[in-house]
C-alpha cells in the first residue's frame, strides 16, 4: 500500500520515498529499523527537556534547536539513504 517500507534486499535503513522530494522512509525489513527511529526521536525530543529542566524558556533558543535539528536530520537521512555508500561496499566485497 506504499506506506511502510519493507524491503529485505535492500541493505539501507533509511530510504528516499518514492517521491524523492516526500524525504526518506524506515526500512522496517532491517533489523536496526526500530533502534535507529528510537534515536531520531531522541535526538529530537531530549535537547527540548534538556531546555525545560534548565528553565530556559526562550522561544529563539528553542527556534534555532528545532533549525539545527532539521538540517541535521536531513543531512542524516540523506547521507544514509545515499544507495552510492552500499554499492561500493559490495563491490569491495
């Protein structure tokens, strides 16, 4: 139905959607799947509670955590959805 990836023969954990400019899917066929999601929501929701027990309630400083956290998530997906890293690897092999 083209709502969850599930592909055993692809070696990535995050893959482009089908509509490259959509952003990136879980391959849920890879056993790292679940942990690295696990991460990405960490990483993204951990710095907001780091935020809250320093009291820091600034509406710029949690604009420009949300900024960086956006670039870097999509530098992430797009770095390990790269298929050029996992064909040279094989090629190596």
């Amino acid at each position: 139905m083209g709502v969850i990836y599930f592909n055993r023969n692809d070696p990535r954990i995050i893959v482009p959607k089908r509509f490259r400019s959509m952003g990136w899917t879980m391959n849920f066929a890879r056993p790292m799947a679940i942990p690295a999601l696990l991460l990405m929501t960490a990483v993204i929701l951990v710095p907001f509670e780091i935020l809250d027990r320093l009291e820091i309630h600034s509406n710029q400083t949690r604009g420009l955590i949300i900024i960086i956290e956006i670039i870097g998530l999509i530098a992430f997906c797009s770095w390990r959805a790269d298929p050029s890293r996992y064909l040279k690897n094989q090629s190596d092999s």
